[in-house]
C-alpha cells in the first residue's frame, strides 16, 4: 500500500516539478519588454575557448576570444516600410546591417542597405544559429559576407526568389562604376513531416580588381560564382549539403583563369528535446594553386535554457601540401536573445 501510494505521488508532483522546470518568468520579462512589431531589440554574446593540439595558429591557436558580439534593433513602422540595425562590438563598433525596406505585400518586399548577398546557403543562419561554431570554408573563400545594394525578396506557393545588385566590394563603400549582380532560385516543402529545401545560387562580380575573400588572390574582373544546395530538418534528422564554385582571371597568375571549388556536407541528430550531435567534411579546392583541403568537424550542441547554448567541436584538417595533419577542439558559451 505504501508502495502503491508512493508511485502514485510521484506520478502526481513529477509532471509539476518539469513544467516548473521549464518555465523560464526572467526570459519571459525579457522578451515582453524588448520585442513588438515596431521594434525589437536582439542581443548575441558569444565565449570562446580555442585550443589547437599542436603550437600553431590552427583553428585560432590557444587562446580564450569573444565571438560574435552583436546589438540587432529590427522593425516595421508606418507605410509597410521595415529597417534593421546590426551592430558588432569585437574591436570597435562596427556596422554589419544597415537596411531599410518596403513590403509590397506578405509574399514580395525590397530591400535597401548592407546585408547579406545570398550568396550561400551556409551564410544564411544567424551567427547564434549556426550548426557550428564556425561556418564551412566556402563563405569566407569565395565572398563578403556583407555588401551594400538593393534585393528583391519573394515567394509564392514553396517557390522563392532573391535577385540583388550590389557593389561588389564588401562594406568598404568604394566601387569603380561597376556592380555585382545576384540571384537564388529555391524551393521548399514538408516532407515526413520534415522541411526540405532545395535551391541555386549565382553571381557575377563586374568590380575590377576585387579581393577574393580570404585567398590572397585579385580578380581583374567578370567573376562568376555558381552553385546548389539541398537541407533538410526534420524532427530527429536534419542537415545540408552545398557545392559552390568561383572562377575569375587571377591577378597572382597573370591573368590565367582560377577556379576554385568548395563543397560541404552536414548531417545531425537530435538526440534529446535540448542536445544535437553533429558532423561535418569541408572541402576546399584551388585549381592553379593547385592545393586543397578536408575539414573535418564534430560538434555538440546543448541548448541550456531559452537563451544560454553551449557549443563543442573537434576538427581536424588534412591539407594536400602539408603532411603534418592539424587537430583543435573549440568551446562557445552563448547568450542570445
């Protein structure tokens, strides 16, 4: 009897003890006061810790470092027109967006100002969203991850549409009377209960002597970007797989052409209702340089309440011109709201 009333209290208060446990009263305050229509305050502070294996630079040497530091004010005002403010605090204040915008209706709006190109799908996720600590190679290799011009944003039925014109030159703000142009093609739908994604990115950058990303390699001009992806996310499996690819005549190489190729492959599980295990291979691909690499990272992710995650990755690179294989682990401690 004793046994069966105790079973039967447990049954009673456990339910109670996890709801109470769930219930976050602090973020709620948090989000009544900072978020409405007209204005919404965003708040991204990210810890790192980074340690390679070995005493090199590789994945930031060994050290503790700030990630993204970010104050985001976004909303929508009279007339149907929106603007977004992104600022980032690492060395000095710094603007990351800078946009305003009109809605046409629910399903088309235009955009004005610095923000991302859709460029890549691995680009598209918030910094405090990302699968990783750190984003696969492609997007810091072959473009800015700001520029400042004009986009087209539409849907209809799953179908999607990005057309964007732009500098060409990053937030730099210089140009030489010439502009990059943009365009995504995508496609989404549910499948088992699941999102599944598809998509086609393109570009080409008419800027003249351009920096191409983080290569160390110059652009004479007409340089053309083009690749896909496909993502999936669903309830337990989720991930992504994208190929892009750069070609332009290369300053380095006396105007030869160089083409250089990036693909990554993403696939998670979450094992739990506030844990994810993931695993990733980043490619890289230089044609004329005629070097590549493998990065391969493994990651945990722990969402500890509402506004605190945690982040852990293992990576290890093989380079084709390097027999030394490089290994590190990273740590981020986040808050965002």
């Amino acid at each position: 009897m004793k046994k069966a009333f105790t079973l039967g209290l447990i049954l009673i208060i456990a339910p109670a003890i996890l709801h109470a446990q769930q219930q976050e009263p602090l973020a709620d305050q948090f989000e009544e006061r900072f978020k409405s229509e007209t204005f919404s305050l965003g708040i991204l502070l990210q810890s790192l810790a980074l340690f390679s294996f070995e005493d090199d630079d590789f994945n930031g040497g060994r050290k503790f470092d700030l990630g993204a530091t970010r104050l985001d004010f976004r909303g929508r005002v009279d007339g149907n027109f929106v603007y977004r403010l992104q600022l980032d605090f690492r060395r000095q204040t710094s603007v990351f967006d800078a946009q305003v915008g009109y809605l046409f209706s629910d399903n088309f709006r235009m955009i004005a100002g610095a923000f991302k190109p859709y460029l890549s799908a691995e680009l598209d996720p918030h910094p405090g969203n990302t699968d990783f600590i750190n984003r696969a190679r492609l997007v810091g290799t072959m473009m800015n991850s700001r520029e400042i011009g004009v986009t087209a944003l539409g849907e209809s039925n799953g179908f999607y549409y990005r057309f964007g014109m732009y500098n060409g030159t990053g937030l730099s703000r210089s140009n030489d009377n010439r502009f990059m142009y943009t365009v995504r093609l995508g496609y989404e739908t549910e499948v088992n209960g699941g999102a599944l994604g598809v998509g086609f990115n393109g570009a080409i950058n008419q800027t003249r002597m351009e920096s191409v990303g983080n290569t160390g390699l110059t652009s004479l001009g007409d340089r053309n970007l083009y690749g896909a992806f496909i993502r999936y996310d669903g309830d337990v499996v989720f991930g992504t797989l994208e190929l892009l690819q750069t070609r332009f005549e290369a300053l380095q190489f006396n105007g030869n052409e160089e083409t250089i190729t990036g693909f990554y492959g993403t696939i998670g599980t979450r094992i739990s209702q506030k844990d994810e295990l993931l695993a990733r291979w980043d490619r890289l691909d230089f044609d004329l340089r005629g070097d590549s690499s493998d990065l391969f990272t493994f990651g945990w992710n722990h969402q500890a309440t509402r506004l605190i995650s945690f982040q852990l990755n293992l990576l290890m690179q093989f380079d084709s011109d390097d027999d030394e294989n490089r290994m590190g682990v990273a740590g981020n401690f986040q808050f965002q709201f």
